[in-house]
C-alpha cells in the first residue's frame, strides 16, 4: 500500500508561491533541447517557428505551471534562456 501525504504546512495559505516570467532568447538557441528534455513541470515545447540558425527554438506552454527551479538555465549550453520572478503587486 502506498504511503499517503497527508502533512502540510501550518502556514500553507499565507505563503504565495512566486510566478515566473520565462525569457528565450530565440536567435541564440541551437535547438539541442537540453531545456525541454529537463523541464520536472514541462513547461516549454519545441516551437514551429524557425530562428536565424535554422532550427526550431521551445516555447513556453504553460507559465504558471513553472517552479523556478531554473534547471532550463543551468543545462542551456548557449544561455539562450532564462527565468525571472515576477514582482508581486499589492495583494498578492
């Protein structure tokens, strides 16, 4: 039998968790798609489109799904992306 989670943190509805703002710089990607393969939420995709080196740069699917755990960063090899934290506005 499975072991269930059942424990969560006394402050769970104070804490915020922080939202991303997903950068590709898409002209400077070589389509290795180390980004893509490493994502632990799937967050990006191969794209359609083409950039200036002939190859097919990843897009984002789904933003709010990212935990800003900025492995995509790490394991780009030509610092084609990056992740900053969104600022909060007043009530967030």
């Amino acid at each position: 039998m499975p072991v269930r989670l059942w424990r969560k943190p006394l402050d769970a509805e104070k804490v915020k968790l922080p939202k991303a703002e997903i950068h590709i710089l898409k002209n400077q990607c070589k389509g290795c798609g180390f980004c893509i393969q490493f994502c632990p939420k799937k967050v990006l995709e191969e794209s359609e489109e083409i950039n200036a080196r002939g190859v097919h740069p990843p897009k984002v699917v789904d933003e709010s799904k990212c935990i800003i755990c900025s492995f995509c960063t790490s394991v780009c090899p030509d610092f084609a992306i990056f992740i900053v934290e969104k600022p909060c506005k007043e009530g967030c």
